[in-house]
C-alpha cells in the first residue's frame, strides 16, 4: 500500500481542504481542486483519448516519479471534469531515461539499492485501464533486458512508432516532464 499520509499533512491548509481525489490517491498532488467551472466541461458526443509522452529519468530514486502523479492527476482530473471513466483512454509511451521508473523491483535494486517505489503506483494505473508501452529502442541502447521491465508494460518497437500510431488512432498528445 503506498503511504501518503505524512505527505498530505504537508499539503498548504487551502489544498488540502479543497482537494479530492475522483479515483486515484495515492498521493496527495493527484488530487483536483474543487471547481465550479463552466467552460469546456464534459461532451457526451466526444471519446476522450490522450497519449502521454514520458523521457525524463526521475527527479530522484526514493519516491514516485512526479510523471507518474501527473498521470493519475490528469485521469483525475478529467473524471472531475465529468468523463464516465468508459470514454477516457489514455495510454503512456515512455522511452529514454524514463525507463528508470518502469524496472522491476530486482532490477531497481541493482541500480538504486531500495524497491522501486513507482511499481505500485504503475500497477493501480494500469488496473483502472491506463496503457503503457515502453521503447525498446531505448532499452536496446541502455543494455536493459525486456524481463527488467514491470508486467504491466508492454514492450514496443519504438516510442516514435508508438506515438504516431497513437495518433492516428485519435488520442492527443501530452509530455509530462519530470522538471
């Protein structure tokens, strides 16, 4: 279970009590702020498809990659929005350094000396129907082994293949940085 209870008691008063989480918490920034906003909500006649764009390496080894937030705050925010859950696709091309969050908890251990604390997190993603494909370009040229990569992603010829064929399925196009 990933623990964010001690993080949430770091929220600003005005965050933390104006903050709800439509489907993920866990952790305390993938929440939505309480909003009465009127413009551009919810369109029945529209499928809502995003691809997201991950390369950066994380910003540190100890904690959930802040792209990884940005994804359940993005899905977050979308069913806040108003989108029923069963006409919102998104999917995750991740490539580059990024694949540093995406190691098994052994390969993670060779590299970092601790679990990989994004593998839960890439798990409750991918449990509520998010898609994730990973570079094996990118895993070629970096030496790592497909088994290095956790079971919920799928291993992809290459992230610009992905991108394009993404595409041309109808999901837009959204990087998340880790800066």
């Amino acid at each position: 279970m990933i623990a964010s209870t001690v993080i949430a008691q770091q929220l600003p008063p005005h965050i933390k009590e104006n903050m709800t989480y439509p489907v993920f918490d866990f952790d305390p920034w993938v929440g939505v702020m309480k909003s009465k906003a009127k413009a551009l909500k919810y369109d029945k006649a529209l499928d809502y498809k995003v691809v997201i764009d991950l390369v950066d390496a994380p910003g540190g080894s100890a904690k959930i990659m802040r792209q990884i937030t940005e994804i359940a705050r993005t899905y977050n925010l979308n069913v806040a929005n108003g989108v029923p859950k069963r006409k919102l696709n998104m999917a995750v091309v991740v490539h580059g350094g990024a694949y540093r969050g995406f190691l098994t908890n052994e390969a993670y251990q060779k590299l970092y000396g601790i679990d990989n604390p994004n593998a839960e997190a890439i798990s409750i993603l991918k449990k509520e129907g998010i898609e994730f494909y990973i570079c094996k370009q990118s895993l070629s040229f970096m030496r790592i082994p497909d088994e290095d990569i956790v079971k919920e992603v799928g291993i992809a010829v290459s992230a610009k293949t992905s991108l394009i064929t993404l595409d041309q399925m109808g999901y837009s196009y959204m990087k998340i940085s880790e800066n």
